[in-house]
C-alpha cells in the first residue's frame, strides 16, 4: 500500500513542478509582451515628440525668417539711396575739415557705378521739357559741395542698376 502513495505523491510533485513551471513560463511571455507594448508606446510617444518639435522648429525659424524680411524691408523704407545721398551730401558741405569731406565723399562714392557717374541739375522746367545745366560727374559735384560749403541742390531723380549702384543723378535747383 506505500507503494501506490509514493508513486502518487511523485506524480503530484511531478504534476506540481510542471504547473509552476508553465505558469512562470506564461508569466515571462506575459510580461515580455506588456514590455513590448510599452516598448512600442514609448518609441510611438517619443517619434510624436520628435516631430511636435520639428514642427516648432521650422515654426520658429519661419517666424525669424518673416521677422528679418521685415527688417530688411523697413531698413531700405528708410534708407533709400536718395536719402543716404542726401545725408553724405549734407556731411560733406557741412563739414568742419577737409580729412572729414574726403571720407565722406569716399563713402559717397560707394553708392554709384562709378566716380564718373553723371550728375544732371535741371535749372528750368516747362511743359515738361527741362533745361539742363553743364552735366558734371559726381566725384565733380561732391568736391563742389566740400568746397562751397552749402547744398543748393535737392535730389530729384536717381537710376541705378541692377546692383543697386547709382548710374544717374538729376539733382534741381532750390
């Protein structure tokens, strides 16, 4: 009678072992697929983010991109080539030395397509035709202006090339 309850208590570990056995095993699988998942919400969340700020990124420098159009298109409102001229034309007949008109005149320079550059004064209008005073060139014109010490001249039209660089100037008398 021993006989059958050791070979039934054998089973019963037997069976016992084997139980826990598949049951840590479904446990593993269990909680390898729940870090699966998290595994996979986590790249998901991340790649959500990852583009959230992209997006504010290319936000951002669209924004900066519209903020330094604005910016440039303000700075040319407000210096346009005719004011710019009409402040070096100032400079260089209100300056108080020669070392000063010079520098001034050099900075002037840089707006034309070239030293000779033609310079028209208009000294009469009527009926829309003009009448011219001898043409100058504007390295002429900017040394008057140093020598004369005044600016009797106003800028009254401006042609300039594609660079941007002054290649005719119509100035009329006050």
């Amino acid at each position: 009678m021993m006989l059958p309850i050791r070979n039934s208590s054998k089973l019963i570990i037997l069976a016992l072992v084997l139980i826990t056995a598949f049951g840590c095993q479904s446990k593993k699988k269990a909680m390898q697929a729940k870090n699966a998942a998290a595994e996979k919400a986590k790249m998901e969340q991340e790649a959500i983010d990852r583009k959230q700020a992209e997006e504010q990124a290319k936000r951002a420098a669209e924004e900066q991109a519209r903020i330094e159009a604005e910016k440039r298109a303000n700075e040319s409102k407000v210096s346009t080539p005719s004011m710019k001229l009409g402040q070096y034309f100032s400079s260089i007949s209100n300056s108080s030395n020669v070392a000063s008109a010079n520098a001034n005149i050099n900075e002037a320079l840089s707006l034309f397509a070239s030293p000779d550059t033609p310079v028209l004064i208009v000294i009469s209008e009527s009926d829309g035709m003009k009448d011219y005073d001898k043409p100058t060139t504007i390295r002429q014109y900017l040394n008057y202006l140093k020598d004369q010490k005044k600016n009797p001249n106003m800028i009254s039209d401006i042609k300039t090339n594609g660079e941007g660089k002054i290649t005719e100037l119509e100035l009329k008398k006050n």
